[in-house]
C-alpha cells in the first residue's frame, strides 16, 4: 500500500517539477515606445528579438508586451515605417524597456522607364533562321 503512495508521490513531484521548468523558460519583455521627438507613443511599431521569428506590435499609446524563450541576454529590434530601426541590448530586467524612434529619410533607387515602337507579341514570337 505504502508503494502504491510512493509512487503517485514521484509521478506528482515529476509532474510539477516539468511544470515548473516550462514556466521558467518563458520571459515576459514589456515597455513603451515613443518618438524621439515630440514624446507620443507610437501604434504599430514591429518590435522583434533578433534571429527569432515571432514577436508583438505596439498598441495605440506605444506600449508592448509580449513572451518569448528566448535566453539573456538578447536583441530587441524596434521598426516602424519612415523610423529608424533601433535595437537595444537586453540584459537585465525585461519589463519597463523604453525605446526612443527616430524619423529617417530612406531614398529609392534610380527608375528607369523606356518606350519601344516594337509590339510585345513579335518580340515573343519565336524566330526561323
């Protein structure tokens, strides 16, 4: 009778242990992202760990919080469109990050456009020698 308990003892210390060990691993990051500038929170900024796929969006007064396993220390990636990317190193406490974002101008590439009196369709016709 003893060993019946012994063992149901084992399998329920097994049990919270794994337990345990999954909740250790994930790591809440939280905190706040705002222009650089005039100090408003910023909505829909893209916020990463880098090298990792998943992660979160800002809400519209540019807070954030999201869970990853990802191990300290680590790489938050903050992108937002006509910003600046700004990454920042995580070492220490994950919650009450403040991110500052810039704006940034980013030049196209040169556009070429070219007219031809020749139709498409002959072009791609193929051709007897």
């Amino acid at each position: 009778m003893s060993r019946i308990f012994t063992k149901i003892f084992y399998v329920l210390l097994f049990v919270f242990a794994s337990n345990m060990a999954a909740r250790a691993q994930n790591i809440t990051v939280s905190g706040t992202v705002k222009d650089k500038q005039s100090k408003e929170g910023l909505a829909g900024v893209s916020l990463t760990i880098k090298g990792q796929s998943g992660g979160t969006a800002s809400t519209a007064n540019g807070t954030f919080s999201f869970s990853t396993t990802a191990k300290l220390p680590f790489t938050l990636v903050a992108s937002y469109v006509g910003y600046g990317t700004v990454e920042q190193q995580i070492s220490g406490s994950t919650s009450g990050i403040n991110l500052e974002l810039e704006t940034a101008v980013v030049l196209g590439g040169d556009v070429v456009v070219s007219a031809s009196r020749t139709p498409e369709r002959i072009l791609e016709s193929p051709v007897s020698i």
